[in-house]
C-alpha cells in the first residue's frame, strides 16, 4: 500500500503550506514618526507549516493622498529580497528593524502595511494584513469596536477613547455636536439611543494641528416582514428571462435577526427598502428587487447581503463575483468586460448576468465508464492563454489522442488566481481566471461533439475563510480568519479529523450541508451540461474523530446519499471518489447503487500507482503494479480509475531522467531510453480493462518536476507554482513518437472488445519481467480473441515465458511484424526495456499508420502590446494595416512559442498570414495595443 501514503504525504504537503496563518505585530517604540527607528515583531507564526524556518516582511505604505506604494525591496511574491528578510528571536518572534523613510525613499508616509510570509508565497504561505498607523500623535477607539452597534430603543451606547498626548475632543451625533472634552487623554461618553444614530468623534492635539477623527453609528434593530417565500424559488439568485425587470434573491441564514440588500441600486448602503423578508420557517430571507430597464443594473447586477448591518457577504450561491484584489489581474482576452469593483463597498461582490447559451449538441453518449481514459488538466499549466477558448482550441490535438473524457482540476471560484483550486471560496461560481460562463459551455460543447465527456473535480470537504457562510458565523465578526461557531449551518466548529485538516472544515453531518451540496450538484449538472464529477478528498465527508482511515459506516452513508441524489438529478453521471479509505469501505461505496437498474454502473475510486509505476520504469525492484487489475481487489467490477501520474505526484519522466538505473551502454538517464520506457510503461496501463487517467503532457514525456519552481529552481514550496507549458515538445519526434503510440494503444483498446473481458491476469510481482493476458468473454468471428503482453523493465537482457494459450503465428503490434510460437511455454528473449504486445490475430479496422498531431493555429497574447506567439512552428508571418498594406513581416522559420516582436506597430487592428512549415496558409485578427 505505499502508493496510498506517497498519495498522502503529498496532499498534506499541498494544504499545509497553502494555509494563511494569523500573526500577532507589534511595533517598538507603539508610536512612531516616518524618520524613526522602529522595530515590527510577529508572533505565532509557524514558518514549518510552510515546509519552511525563515520569515520575510512584505510591505506597502500609503501617503496622505491615499495613494499605496510597494517597498522597493519586497522582491517578488515568489522570491523575496533578503533584505527584508526578518530575525529570528529564538523565542517563536521574528523581528525586522527599518526606518520608514530610508525603506520606503519617500517622506510622505501616513500609513504602513506588512504581512508575514515564505520567501515563496504561493498558495497563500502568508499571514494576514496588518496596518501601522505612523506619527507620534496618536489616538485609539476604545468602544465601539465595529462600525455599526445594534441596539434596541432606549439602550445605553458607550463612546471611549484615549490619546498618547494631550487633545480635545468633539463628540457629534447626525451632524450636532453633542459634548467635548479638552485638554484630556481620555474621553468617555454615555449616549441614550431613541433612533438610528450616525456619530463622529474628532480629537485634536492642544499642541499641534495634529488630528484624528473616528466615525460609526448604532442603529435601532429593525423587524423584517414575516412573509412566507414563494413557492418555486430557491436559494440564490432568481431571474427568469420571462420577468426580465425583477430578480428575487434567496438567503437562508440560520439565527440571523435581518438582512439587507445593498448595491448600485441604494450606493451599497443599508436601506430600508431593501431591508429582506423573512420567512422564519424556512429559516430564509428573501426579496424581490424591481430592475429600471435600460439602467446600469440591469446587464450587470451587482449586490451584497449586509447581515445585521455588520458584515458585508457575497450569495454563497452566487455564480460569478468581484473581487476587489485580483480581477485587475484577469487579462481582457480571457474575460472581457468585467465590471469595475464598486468603491463603495468592501469584499466580495455577487455578480449577476443573463447570459442565453444555444446548445449545439445535444444527443451526446457518455462513454462506458470500464472504457473512460480520462485526461486530467490544470488548465492554468496547459496553455498559455489559461482559458476556455484556449482549451477548445487543443481539443483536436486531446481528440486524436484518444481519449474520452477530460477531467478539469476546481474551476469553481477560488482565493487569487494562481492556485491549483483546492482553495475553494465560492463552491457554485466560475473562476473568471479561465474566462466566463459562456466560453465553459462552448468548451462543454465542443468536448461534447467529439465524443469526449467532460468531468469537474469539486472541493466539499471545506471551503476557505472567504466562503459566505464562514464569514457568516465566525468568532471574528465576518474575518476571513477566526474559527466557526457552534451556529454554524455549513462548517464545523473544530474539525474532527486530527491529521488532515485544511482550511474550514464542512460538517456533512447536518440536513443543511447536504441540501447545500446536492444543489451544487444539480448546478453545475443542469446549467453547464457536464457529465459528472471527481469529489476531492471524500475521507473527510464525516464527523467521527481520527485520521479517517479506518472503516467508518457513518462516511458511507453520507456518501451513498450524495450518489442517489445525482443518480436522481442525472441518471447516468459519473461520480468519482478520492477517498483513499480501507478496500472494505471502498468495496462498499463501488457496490452501492441507487436504482434496480442492472446498468447502472455505481460509483468509481481514484486509485494511484505512480509509485509502482515509477518504480519500473527506472529499472529497479519494489514495482509490483498488479493493483491496477481491479480483480485483486475482489470487485467484480471495474471501477478503479487508475493513474501513473495525477496533478499530485512526482512526473514518471523527470524521475526517469534523474534517478534512472543503468548499466553498460543502457542508460535510462537519456531522454530518449527514458521516453521508450515510457511507451512500455503505456502498454502495461492502457491495455488493462476498466477506467484510466492521464496527467497532462504525460503523453509526451513530461520531465518537470512537481517542484519546479518558476525560476528554473526545485523546491517543495513551489508545489502548487505554475509550471512550463511545453507544447514546444511537439518539435521533438521521440516525444511525439511516445505520444503516437499511445494514441495507437488507446485506439486499439477502443476498437477491440477484448478490453472489456473478465477473462484477464496482470502479472507484475516479478522485479523486472511483466505479464499481462487477456482472453475474449464472448469473441466474434473478427474479434482478437487472446492477447499476451511482455516487458523487460530491468536493465539487462532477460527472458520471459509467458505460458501462451497456443501455439501459431502471434502478431506484434508493438514493431507490425509476426513471431512464431511453437511450444506454448516458449521462452523469449527480450533485450532491457523491451517489451512485446502480442495478439492471436491481427486486429481489423485498426490502421497501422500512426495518427497526426494536429493543432488549431492560435495566436497570444491579443490584444499585444510587444510580442505575440503562435502554437504552431511557423516559416512566415504577415502583418497587414485595414487597408491591406504589409507593414511587417517575419520570414524566418520559428519553433512553437517563439516570440515576434510587434512593439513598433501602432496602436489599432492588424490581420496576420502565417503560413505553417506543411505550406498552409492561415489567417488571423490582431488588436495592438
């Protein structure tokens, strides 16, 4: 079982050090001027957790105007300057000491900002924000302690503050000056409130022009409208196309006394009139919102619920957001026309927009789920355009490879933009990352024409501390750290499993968890047309404390639950597990199904042999892969979606390459005896009966590590760092010959029925010798009827006898050549890394041409502001100006990705003629900017 643990050091290596910590700062001396020594110390930051022991300070300062500038010495968010590197205390604090003004070279310096982090700090290997105040006159707020105090009619509101030097003090309440205080450090003031109450208190210093002004309100608790919610609506956003100048929002909130609704439509402040009726039966607040035609609310509605006037959340069902931080960051080509984030709120934004999307396909058959070979995508790391459209574009280059499904890494909105998505914030929203709702269902489509089925990998064991409902009943009043209370319908208070524990924990324990999720199901389903899912770290679907891995009859209920209500919402989608439980467990959740139907194939489990695999194909012992027969699992049926490789292990190709055994002249070391092992590697995989899952690249030989960081460097913290896209490798033919005869292998098991016998035996105990047979159940006249498959994964010759089930001429479909067996126990001789596919028969329908690599031209960045790259090798590009006139072109051949360079071009719409090294000419818009 070591490919079950190598599985799950690594997924715990991945969530530890994405996890964001809470620092507590100080500063010495607590006040301070911009040209004054200052020293800022953290505390209770773990830098282990982050796999590693040094801290560095990130900083930013704000100027009187408002205006933020970084620290010149940062470095970069992947690479921090070691000259902000912080000391260790000894003591469990680190301490970094500057002067403002020498650090920043700026002497207008109102505000400081710092957070803690790795030196590489992606997947969030940070602390929170902190801001310092900078001047030595300084004044603290004492009570309240929010911006909004509820209060009911005649209850006592206590104003409190206190000052470093002596001030005067102004207390105004709705513009009229209630009491002062002079020449005081303190001030402290009982208010009696009748009504809605907006204050300011301002503070003076009696020596100085220095001021400080503080401004909050208490506000009367008002009583929404008992109403029971109509019937039909659910939760979430509500808009019929029928009814175009209304929606109707849909808050089911537990506990909470009322809601309101703030957007453009009442500047994103608490109104009255948009104050949520409550249906407290269903524990829901609902309100329907009259849109003005033609306003600019209608194309793009934008809101927040402000819960008991406190804290400002997104719909936790919102299908697409805003947010504030990294949408700036979303190149136009990949979404365009984001809305501007409104200045007047904070946080997270719902975003709402009527989009009609016009199926083009709708007759599409999924694959048998014993025939899917799956290919796994971060579509981030695929192409350089990380989008949809992009995808779309490299659909021919996935359809002749073969394969039948393709499974996408989280989609669904997640914290920042560069993240493998098991970050998960908003569980129903489409990341803007990878481009909008429409692009996915195009995407959906045209997967969908060519016969390849479409699988979302979904997050539900826990979402982060932007997720709604965690801000929502946090200890914290709605921060994105804090801990869940014991109200919380959706997270746990403490999570129950003492060794895997990522972010917020889900509790799918409670009635409201499970219509949560199954609605998140029937979206993602019913709008984009997918055909099923991956569910993410399943073993954590339970309440009972441990590590989750021992049997756990409560699990599989939860479990066998959420399958029946898929199988109800979608008959025939695939659900898959990674679940990496006890084979009892796994046994039971395979068998369960949900109708009486004798078709209905049931649930599959992820099942990883990257290590055995890996094991083999650098030449050395430990590398028994007879697991990947689901038979040895005493199923009976297959339902094991087994892999070499996964978004979550180490690259078979770039251990190949640096740990490959050898001996004499063999050398797996060497790229192209490390990819033909690679091609053996696929034919004691592929030719296996039941599911199949490839990593991206695999195909071609992928050989950069899982830590590779982004510049150039190997290092564990780089994990979860965006990796080279290396369609360039198409220019080499050892790579795109491993990649053909995988194609040629998945065909082959496509056409021929023998892939889908019972009648099978994976032999693979032997250190270096290999055997997999096969026999047809129910052979027809044309059919392959027995299949022996040898290999020599040492590094000397060897020879194998395989006990043939006959004598006669058996067909190599390795070399398309013949070999005479005459004695059934034969012995053949293979030479190391050799390895023979041999058939009774040759098989019919079967070309024995090796399919082409074909690729749509694409063109990127566009819009460009210095250079564009194409995905195809080309001998000539053209640019022609609207007028048809050639204002530049490059003649020279170029590999794949290469750069030409556009940057002396004015600014408007070019048309390009490229002509690809087959002579075919190709044409394409480009906007300079």
């Amino acid at each position: 079982m070591k490919y079950f643990y190598t599985l799950i050091l690594s997924f715990i290596a991945f969530y530890n050090y994405a996890q964001i910590q809470t620092g507590t700062f100080t500063t010495n001396p607590e006040f301070f001027d911009a040209d004054q020594e200052v020293t800022i110390t953290v505390e209770g930051v773990n830098p282990n957790i982050w796999s590693t022991s040094d801290l560095y300070l990130w900083m930013w300062y704000t100027n009187s105007n408002g205006v933020e500038s970084d620290s010149p010495s940062n470095g970069q968010w992947s690479n921090s300057d070691e000259a902000q590197k912080m000391t260790n205390n000894g003591d469990g604090s680190f301490s970094f000491t500057f002067t403002p003004t020498s650090l920043f070279n700026s002497t207008d310096i109102s505000e400081i900002g710092v957070l803690a982090k790795a030196k590489n700090a992606n997947g969030d290997k940070k602390t929170q924000d902190y801001l310092i105040p900078v001047g030595t006159y300084q004044v603290n707020l004492n009570e309240p302690t929010q911006d909004l105090t509820l209060l009911e009619a005649g209850d006592q509101f206590t104003i409190s503050a206190e000052s470093n030097l002596a001030s005067n003090f102004e207390l105004y309440a709705n513009n009229t000056l209630l009491t002062s205080e002079s020449a005081n450090t303190n001030f402290s003031y009982n208010y009696t409130v009748n009504s809605d109450t907006d204050f300011e208190l301002i503070a003076n210093h009696t020596d100085s022009n220095a001021s400080e002004s503080f401004q909050f309100s208490a506000m009367i608790t008002p009583t929404p409208v008992e109403e029971p919610l109509p019937s039909g609506l659910k939760n979430g956003i509500n808009y019929e196309a029928s009814t175009p100048n209304e929606i109707t929002l849909v808050l089911e909130a537990p506990y909470k006394e009322f809601v309101h609704v703030i957007g453009d439509f009442n500047n994103w402040e608490m109104d009255s009139d948009f104050l949520m009726k409550k249906d407290s039966a269903e524990d829901k607040f609902w309100l329907t919102i009259d849109i003005p035609e033609n306003s600019s609310w209608s194309t793009d509605f934008l809101f927040q619920y402000l819960i008991e006037g406190q804290i400002r959340v997104a719909d936790p069902y919102s299908t697409l957001v805003l947010d504030p931080y990294n949408d700036t960051y979303i190149d136009e080509t990949t979404f365009a026309n984001i809305p501007d984030y409104p200045s007047e709120t904070t946080e997270i934004v719902s975003w709402f927009r009527y989009n009609e999307y016009d199926w083009e396909f709708t007759n599409f058959e999924r694959p048998d789920q014993e025939g899917l070979v799956i290919y796994e995508v971060l579509l981030r790391d695929f192409d350089q355009n990380h989008s949809f459209e992009a995808l779309i574009n490299r659909l021919d280059y996935l359809e002749n490879l073969g394969i039948n499904a393709i499974e996408l890494m989280p989609v669904n909105e997640f914290d920042g933009n560069i993240s493998w998505g098991y970050n998960p914030s908003f569980h129903m929203a489409l990341d803007k990352y990878y481009g909008p709702p429409e692009s996915f269902k195009a995407f959906v489509d045209a997967a969908h024409q060519r016969g390849i089925a479409v699988i979302l990998d979904v997050v539900y064991n826990h979402g982060t501390g932007q997720s709604p409902y965690f801000r929502m009943y946090n200890d914290c009043n709605g921060c994105y750290e804090g801990q869940a209370t014991a109200y919380n319908p959706l997270f746990n208070q403490n999570d129950p499993n003492t060794a895997f524990q990522f972010f917020n924990d889900i509790d799918h324990t409670s009635t409201f968890t499970e219509n949560w999720l199954d609605e998140m199901n029937r979206f993602w389903l019913e709008e984009y047309n997918i055909d099923g899912f991956r569910f993410d770290f399943t073993k954590g679907f339970t309440n009972t404390p441990g590590d989750g891995g021992t049997y756990n009859a409560s699990r599989i209920e939860i479990l066998k639950r959420m399958y029946n209500q898929i199988r109800a919402i979608d008959s025939d989608a695939y659900v898959i597990l990674e679940h990496f439980a006890p084979n009892a467990e796994e046994t039971e959740l395979i068998n369960h199904r949900a109708t009486t139907q004798s078709d209905e194939p049931g649930m599959m489990v992820w099942q990883n042999l990257n290590f055995q695999y890996n094991q083999a194909t650098i030449g050395y012992t430990d590398s028994d892969f007879s697991g990947v027969n689901y038979q040895n699992r005493g199923w009976t049926t297959a339902s094991n979606v087994s892999y070499m490789e996964s978004h979550d292990e180490e690259r078979l190709m770039y251990k190949n390459l640096e740990f490959g055994n050898n001996t004499g002249s063999y050398n797996i070391t060497n790229l192209n005896t490390a990819l033909e092992r690679m091609k053996m590697a696929g034919a004691f995989f592929l030719t296996v009966p039941g599911p199949k899952m490839i990593w991206q690249f695999g195909e071609l030989g992928y050989d950069h590590s899982i830590n590779h960081c982004e510049d150039g460097s190997i290092d564990s913290d780089c994990r979860t760092s965006p990796k080279p896209i290396v369609w360039d490798y198409l220019n080499n033919n050892n790579r795109t010959d491993l990649h053909n005869f995988w194609a040629e292998l998945i065909k082959l098991r496509n056409n021929e029925t023998i892939f889908k016998t019972t009648n099978f035996s994976v032999n693979a105990n032997h250190d270096f010798q290999k055997i997999i047979k096969l026999s047809h159940n129910n052979p027809l006249d044309d059919d392959v009827e027995e299949i022996v498959i040898i290999g020599n994964f040492g590094v000397t010759q060897t020879s194998i006898s395989p006990e043939f089930p006959s004598t006669g001429n058996w067909y190599n479909f390795v070399d398309d050549s013949y070999i005479s067996i005459t004695q059934t126990n034969q012995s053949i001789s293979l030479d190391a890394g050799e390895f023979m596919i041999l058939l009774d028969k040759e098989p019919q329908g079967l070309s024995t041409d090796q399919p082409q690599i074909s690729q749509k031209l694409s063109m990127y960045p566009n819009p460009a502001s210095h250079e564009i790259r194409f995905n195809q090798a080309l001998e000539a590009v053209m640019i022609f100006n609207t007028l048809g006139q050639e204002v530049k072109s490059f003649n020279e051949t170029k590999a794949v990705n290469s750069p030409y360079i556009i940057e002396d071009l004015s600014k408007g719409i070019y048309f390009i003629k490229a002509k690809n090294k087959e002579g075919k000419e190709l044409d394409l818009k480009l906007i300079k900017e």
